[in-house]
C-alpha cells in the first residue's frame, strides 16, 4: 500500500465542533423546518458555549427519504434550507467569528432521483451508464442488496441502506461477475473524479472541509482492512488536499488506522453494539439494549451499573497508541445516528460523562442540545429515521412557544417539541452557574486556556484499576511545559488513589482548576468524591 502523508490542518488541535442537525436546530422562516439563515442568527451562540467550528448534516437537495442522505444534487441547497447564497453567507458571517464549517459529504449512494441516476437507467448507453452499480440481467442479483424492475434497463442494481439509495460504482476489489468493475476502471475513476468535483465545487465557495458519511464502504468486495477503499481516498484526498491544504476531513469509519492512512485527518470513535456486545465507545456510554433503560444500564457513566474503565481502555488504547502521531481519534458526546445521554443518565451523571469527553485527545464534538441534556425520545420515525428519530427534535431555546425553535404551528414541525416537565432549555440553562450549560461552557474554556488539553497534547492513563471506579490521567503539551492531570469517579462511594511521585504534584497545585464534586490532592494522595470529576496543573 502505498503511503502518503499530508499535514493536517494547524487548527485543529484547538477545535471544538459542535454538530448541527439543520431541519431541527433554528427555525427562521416560519415554515416549522430548521433553516441555514437560523443557523446564522445563533452563531453567537455557539462562539459563546466554545464552540469555534460547525459540522452540519446534509443540506443538499434531496426527496428526504434519508433525511438528507439520499442527495438528489451534490451542488444544490435544498429549498427548505435556503440557497446556495445563504449556505455562503453562512461560510462567510462564521469566519468572520472564527468558526469553521464541515459539511456533510455522502459519498457511497444518491438519490434514485439523481440527474446520474436517472441517465444510468436508461436502456441506451451514455456517460453515466456505469456510474452506478448493474448486473447484466433484470433477472439478476447478488450478495448485496439490490433492486430490479424499476427501468428499462436490463439490470439490477446495488444499494446501500435504503431502497431509494443506489450505490456509486467505485469498482470491485475481487471480481467474481463478468459485470464488476475492477477499481482502476474508467468507469471507477469516473466517480471518483466527479466526487472530488463535489469537494471542489464547495470549498471554492468557502466551505471548510467535510464530513463523510460511511467513508469506509465505497468499494465493494474490499478485504477487512479496506486497501482499495483507502487507495480511493488517498487518491481523491491528495488532489483535494493539494489544492486546498488548509481543509479538513473527518471519516464516519470507526477505525482511525485505516481512516489516517487513508488521507482522513480525524476519525470518530462511533457507537457500536453488535449481539449485545459493544465496542469501548458504546461500554463507556451507552451499553443498554433500549436508549431509556436507566436501571439496566451498565455504561461506565452509570453512577449505580456501571463498573471499571478498563473495558473502554482495552478498546481505546491499542487505537490511540496506533495512531496518536498520525491524526485524531475523535469522542462525540451523541450524533444523529446515536441516543442521547439523556434523560437514561441523570444530570450529574452526564456532567462527569461529559468532563472526559471533552478532555480527551482528538478534537470534541458537541451534538447540538447536549450542552442542555436534551433528551432522546421515543417517538414515531420521520424521513427513514426510525429509532434515530428520538435524538433529532428541536433545540429548546426557551420557555416560549415550540421552544423559541420555530414561530409554526405546532402541528407543522418537523418534529414535535419536547413538552416535558423536565425538558431542559437554553435560557433558562444560561441564567445559572450550576447548570449543565455552565458545565459544558467551563470545560470548554479550561481546554480553550490550556494547550495541555488541545486535540493533539499527549495522553498517559496514571490509574485505571479493575476493581475501581475512577479514572486518572494526564494530558501534555506537546510543545512543552503544561501538564495537567484529570481525574472522574462516576461511582457512588469516595476513592483515594495513591499518585506516582514523577507527577510533580507541588505545592499550590493540590487545588483543581476545575472542579465538580470533592476532589483534592494531599500527601500524593488523591481523594475523588462519589460523582466527581477535576483537573489539576502539574508543575
């Protein structure tokens, strides 16, 4: 395999994303859909929680039946969110705050409403007849799923998830059907330059750099260790990059080996559970069948069943140390594919939950509405969201009406607001200093101030014991100088951890920069109150 490296862009290492699921985050139109030009008017508000760069979930045109990932046009805004012009005034009025902006790049599929699509299956041959994936007969399938009878073409063709979702022909690593084609094709490399098109077309427009959705699946009959697919991108990447070196890319892959070295410059550590076992992700915040089982919960965050760190670690590390010096391995605190911590964790919980999360190496990012424990809920799907649904509904801005989120009706939402007693929201969240917005604000700015616990500082577990429950550890800068030791005890009893003398606990620096809950430092001793978590300089 060839290896190719590119410098990762110098802001990152202090970056912290907040995600924005644009049909649910600001409604500015009245129209009760979420909008680029709310967007806009809370940039203040997200410069002002620590946020400095934006992931948004697709805006392109679409029939919605993905919620926005079944693109129907690469290069257009979809009509509910505005026009290309706002998604550039968007670009353009977040610079001038110093946040940057990704946009959300599908790859693997289209629409079947797609102009390529709609060419592709036709029965004449034409430029985008191998654009997609066909077999040879109506009659024919194959190990993937796939549809036929729906044209006059004489063949059926592969998708990926949903129905509506035809897959784009990156070739086939082994070829096993006259009908494959292999990855260095004409057709294969007609898709891959026509995707970095779509990169070129936004980043000339001001656009920052992407998301990308399965980044991982493009090439079909890969080997577990994805080397076509990681040559596909090293190939679409390197043309990117060159031209815009200051852009950034983060991969939904799961495997920051494989993503790195495909070009990516951070991968997200994604929510996996697979026959009721899950991956160091999952076990650290969500290992529970249903999204609102707080009793059965045995997620680290748990303050009653949770248990050691250490399944989270033998998962985590071995990545980490794999690929700590070659990009980011990158926590989230939710997404629009994961449940949401609440209302399954209590507020404390989600506090010390989220005090390691955004103190982790990798760059953090925040789903929208996490910084006020919004809730996941069980409500019916919309647009192919299904059990995703419940952490799609609109931020709660404040007591008013729809929550401030829109000026409609409320039976023409997009999703119906959270009328809970204990739904939380973003005023009244504001107005004290205890709250859960506060939290996140404090942490943000703690990491903001210290280069310790940028994306790229160094990280050394100090304890993680099998039969406790804190967790101790240290980030460094590593340009010298700054050390900063963190410390959590989820748990429901005190804990003392005796500390290595090499920690340089000097006098003055027993008391935390930041604190929740008892947490203090005496005769290299270390004492952590149930519930707590800190952060303490080192000399």
């Amino acid at each position: 395999m060839d290896e190719r490296i590119w410098e990762r862009p110098q802001w990152l290492d202090t970056a912290v994303f907040y995600e924005i699921y644009p049909q649910s985050f600001q409604d500015s139109n009245a129209d009760g859909i979420g909008d680029i030009q709310g967007i806009i008017s809370r940039l203040d508000y997200i410069q002002q929680l620590g946020c400095n760069a934006l992931w948004i979930n697709p805006c392109f045109d679409s029939p919605f039946k993905d919620a926005g990932y079944d693109v129907r046009n690469y290069c257009k805004v979809a009509e509910r969110y505005g026009t290309n012009d706002d998604l550039v005034e968007l670009f353009e009025q977040a610079h001038s705050k110093g946040i940057r902006v990704l946009l959300d790049l599908v790859p693997g599929h289209t629409s079947e409403e797609h102009a390529w699509f709609e060419a592709s299956k036709q029965a004449e041959r034409n430029e985008y007849s191998d654009r997609y994936i066909w077999t040879n007969s109506a009659f024919e399938g194959y190990n993937m799923p796939f549809i036929g009878g729906e044209s006059d073409r004489n063949g059926t063709y592969i998708l990926n998830f949903f129905k509506c979702q035809p897959a784009l022909n990156y070739g086939f690593a082994t070829i096993d059907k006259p009908w494959q084609d292999g990855v260095d094709s004409e057709a294969a490399e007609a898709t891959r330059q026509a995707m970095i098109d779509v990169m070129r077309f936004w980043l000339s427009r001001g656009c920052d750099g992407f998301r990308v959705d399965m980044a991982n699946s493009l090439v079909k009959n890969d080997g577990d260790d994805k080397p076509e697919t990681i040559r596909a991108w090293q190939q679409m990447l390197g043309v990117v990059k060159s031209e815009y070196p200051d852009a950034a890319f983060v991969s939904e892959w799961g495997k920051p080996e494989q993503a790195l070295r495909a070009g990516f410059d951070m991968d997200f550590y994604l929510d996996w559970r697979w026959d009721g076992k899950g991956n160091g992700y999952n076990l650290l915040a969500r290992d529970v069948v249903d999204a609102l089982d707080a009793e059965h919960d045995h997620s680290y965050f748990s303050a009653r069943g949770g248990g050691s760190i250490t399944a989270f670690l033998d998962d985590y590390l071995p990545q980490y140390e794999a690929t700590r010096d070659k990009g980011y391995f990158c926590l989230i605190t939710c997404n629009h594919d994961t449940p949401r911590l609440a209302p399954r964790l209590d507020e404390r919980e989600r506090k010390v939950a989220l005090g390691m999360l955004l103190t982790m190496p990798g760059v953090p990012f925040v789903y929208y509405g996490d910084e006020i424990g919004m809730h996941y809920r069980d409500i019916p799907t919309k647009e192919g969201g299904y059990a995703r649904t419940g952490s799609r509904t609109p931020m709660q801005w404040n007591g008013n009406a729809n929550a401030g989120f829109s000026e409609a009706s409320a039976q023409e939402l997009y999703l119906p607001v959270d009328e809970a007693s204990d739904a939380s929201n973003v005023e009244e969240q504001m107005s004290r200093n205890d709250s859960m917005w506060s939290w996140v604000r404090d942490v943000l700015q703690l990491r903001k101030n210290n280069d310790a616990l940028h994306s790229g500082a160094s990280f050394d577990v100090v304890s993680a014991e099998p039969d406790a429950r804190s967790f101790v550890y240290t980030r460094s800068s590593r340009r010298g100088g700054e050390s900063v030791l963190v410390a959590l005890n989820p748990g429901l009893e005190s804990e003392s951890i005796a500390l290595p003398e090499n920690l340089n606990i000097t006098q003055g620096s027993e008391a935390p920069l930041l604190a929740l809950g008892e947490a203090q430092i005496a005769d290299s001793t270390l004492r952590l109150g149930a519930q707590s978590f800190a952060v303490f300089k080192l000399a």
